[in-house]
C-alpha cells in the first residue's frame, strides 16, 4: 500500500525574517543550506534529510506548507489519486519539483486547510555522526497540529495518506506513525494550526544541554523538561521569535509496525509528564488560533 512515510520540512511564513532566521541557525542548532527566490533553508547536522525548515518573509505568521516523503514516484501518484478520491482541493498534481532539491511531488490542501506537499526522489544532503553532548538537532522528530474536529483529522490521515494509529491520549490526542517511531503525527482539538514541531536530539544528555545552550542564548523554556507517556519521549518546549513552538525531544519509542496494538493513556499529571519536575505546562504554550494561510497556496 502506497504511503507516506517520512517527514521532510516546515515551510515558514514569518513577518520578522531576521529574528526567526538568527534564532534555527545561531541559537537552535540548524546548518543554513541555501537562500533562493526569497526563501531561506536550514538542515539538522544528524540526518541527510536536504532541509527540515524552510522560511520567508510573510506579512502574517502562516505555515506555508508540510513536506512529506513517499518512497516511489508511483507511491505519489498513487497517494494523488486518493486525496483526489477524499475531496481534497490539489495545489497542482504530481510534477517534477522546481525547488531546492528538486524531486516529484504534488501539494494539497488538508480538509482543515493546511498545504501539505508529498514527494520522492528528493536530493540528500550532507550529514555526520551525532556524539554525545552534541546538542543540536539530529532530524524532526514529530508534528502536532489542531484540527476542529480532531478524530476526522485522525482518520484522514490513516484511511489516505497510510498512517497507524499508536495510541490516545484520552479522547483528545491522537499518536500516528508512518514508520517505527511511535507517533510522527498528532492531533488536539482546536482551530486548524500547528501546535508544534519536535526535534530529535541524540539522547536526553543532548536535550538537557540543549536547553542550558538555549537559556545561555536568552531563550527561555516554556514547558519541561519532562517526559510523557504516549510515545515515551522526553520533551522541552520553546518558542521562536514569530512566535510558533518548537521542541526538544529524545528517546521516542520504537515500535512493531505489524504487533503494536493502540491503548488509550488516561489524562494525569503524571501521564502527560512522568517526572513532574518540569516549569509549565499545556496552559503555557501560545494559544491556539486559525492558520492565516487556510487555503491559500504559496506558489514556491
């Protein structure tokens, strides 16, 4: 069965370019790749994925559009047909891409809105072996969005673009996979919006340091450090300059594709946190509103 099975990029719109720029290449931990046609591109050191961040000058905060990878040309082709098949408006159909990296790809808009591109045969980029107390970004790790009727949002992305569902948190949180990693994909209910983009680090060491080089950069913790239970990842979440959330992660689960059997996790305190050490919490993360780019593509 054709379907995606990789996360590729974030593609940014941003009114202060500078700020958000200054903060993924000095103070994250991304490698500037490339500047073209107004947009500028930023890898992880850890994987040879070509970039993972993509940004632009924006007269409003937007997400441009969520890069996904299939493995074929014949599994983009054949993921078009279904996202045809479910209603979904396409952006433009399977074609080779133009951009940094080239490949074969086609865009669409999400029932909720959101421009996802799905694509194969993307150009790798050059990367090295993560050493302990590294601390910087190895590959992202996880996307959570909102959706207004968040189950729906679950579904699409199981029945259409090939996702397994992992687990619940409650009835309010769902954990999808594309591959090993326990969730690649979540969803909370809310406006249509990202909530957050999460990074692997290579071990909880590198989180930890990371967020000690990020508070010596002046960029302070929002919510962790901690660990949750879905997944069992540890977490620490910050905020960029434009004001979107971005996480520190390490340990994700791995598991059986083919045995893994999805448990719903009962909402605790020590559910969504197992350590309870942390500052924060949910109630400290921006607040959740409409996407200002629903259903208006960007053109690069």
């Amino acid at each position: 069965m054709s379907r995606v099975t990789e996360i590729r990029y974030v593609g940014y719109g941003v009114p202060d370019l500078a700020a958000e720029r200054d903060f993924y290449g000095a103070k994250w931990g991304l490698r500037e790749v490339a500047e073209r046609d107004g947009m500028v591109y930023f890898a992880t050191e850890g994987h040879d994925e070509l970039y993972v961040v993509r940004l632009r000058q924006s007269d409003t905060k937007r997400i441009d559009v969520v890069g996904f990878a299939a493995d074929t040309r014949a599994d983009v082709d054949a993921l078009h047909d279904k996202v045809i098949a479910a209603g979904c408006r396409i952006v433009f159909a399977p074609r080779d891409l133009d951009g940094v990296g080239g490949g074969y790809g086609f865009r669409f808009f999400t029932p909720d809105g959101l421009t996802f591109e799905i694509s194969s045969d993307v150009a790798r980029g050059d990367m090295r072996e993560m050493k302990r107390w590294d601390a910087v970004p190895q590959k992202i790790s996880h996307i959570v969005f909102h959706s207004p009727d968040h189950k729906a949002a679950t579904q699409f992305f199981i029945d259409v673009l090939g996702f397994r569902l992992s687990d619940w948190l409650g009835d309010f949180m769902s954990f999808l996979r594309c591959n090993s990693a326990h969730h690649r994909i979540a969803f909370l209910p809310g406006p249509p919006c990202l909530n957050h983009v999460a990074y692997d680090m290579l071990g909880v060491d590198d989180m930890m340091r990371g967020i000690h080089n990020l508070k010596q950069k002046d960029v302070e913790i929002t919510w962790g450090p901690g660990r949750h239970t879905a997944g069992n990842n540890t977490f620490s979440y910050f905020v960029t300059p434009n004001g979107f959330a971005v996480e520190y992660t390490s340990e994700l689960e791995e598991v059986d594709d083919a045995t893994w059997q999805p448990i719903v996790h009962v909402p605790a305190p020590l559910v969504m946190d197992q350590w309870g050490i942390g500052i924060g919490g949910p109630q400290t993360m921006p607040h959740a509103a409409p996407d200002a780019g629903l259903f208006q593509a960007v053109e690069a």
